[in-house]
C-alpha cells in the first residue's frame, strides 16, 4: 500500500515500492488559484531532493515545484499539458506531476505524513 508524504514546500510525494508520485497539496493549489499552465521535465532527467523540477503557472503566479526526494524522472503527467486545470480539480489525485525512481529512500525521514502536514499548514496561517 503506497505511503504519502509531505514536504515543506507543499509538494507531496506518494511513495509504492521504489517508485514515488509527486504533485502539490491540495492548499497548495487553492494558494495558486486557477492553474493556466504546467512545465513538467525531460523524462530521464536525475533530480537531488530540494531541486526545481517542474513550474506551475496560475492566474497569480508561476510557482517553481521542487523534488520532495531524489530520483531519476520515469514518466510526466503529459495531460497536464492539455489540461492544467486538472491541478485545481484533483491536485492530490490526478492532478499529480511526475513520478520518480527513488535513489535514496532515507530521504523520505525528512517529510511529514498528513497528521504532521495538516499541524504545518494550521501554523502558517
């Protein structure tokens, strides 16, 4: 059963064996309003935990989305590109970004689960 994870810059990452799914929180998307536009990475492309790897454009603002944990980029949620809005309407679902093949599962140690996540959202506002 897949464990999901939280970071600080609200991404979540939603980890099956070696494999990871990352998109952003669902306050996340609600912060970024209607989301017009999504730039996902080159599959293949090795990312560090805390790297820049996609960037999401909303009518607010463009938020750059970082890698909650290392891994090489193994596929993109390519109807993003057609659909960005598919981020407002299931950001914790469907609307994920990409998924990785984890290189260090020890990373996982410095994210949240959704009890720690929630508590961290209550104490930024």
């Amino acid at each position: 059963m897949p464990t999901t994870y939280y970071s600080e810059d609200h991404e979540w990452l939603r980890v099956d064996g070696a494999t990871g799914t990352v998109g952003i929180t669902d306050h996340a998307q609600e912060q970024l309003g209607d989301v017009v536009f999504v730039e996902l990475p080159e599959i293949g492309r090795t990312v560090l935990k805390g790297d820049d790897m996609a960037v999401v454009e909303s009518v607010k603002a463009a938020s750059e989305i970082y890698a909650p944990a290392g891994g090489e980029v193994i596929e993109t949620n390519g109807a993003l590109e057609d659909n960005p809005a598919a981020v407002n309407e299931d950001a914790e679902g469907d609307g994920w970004f990409v998924r990785l093949k984890l290189a260090d599962p020890a990373e996982l140690e410095d994210l949240m689960d959704a009890e720690a996540y929630a508590a961290f959202v209550d104490s930024q506002s």
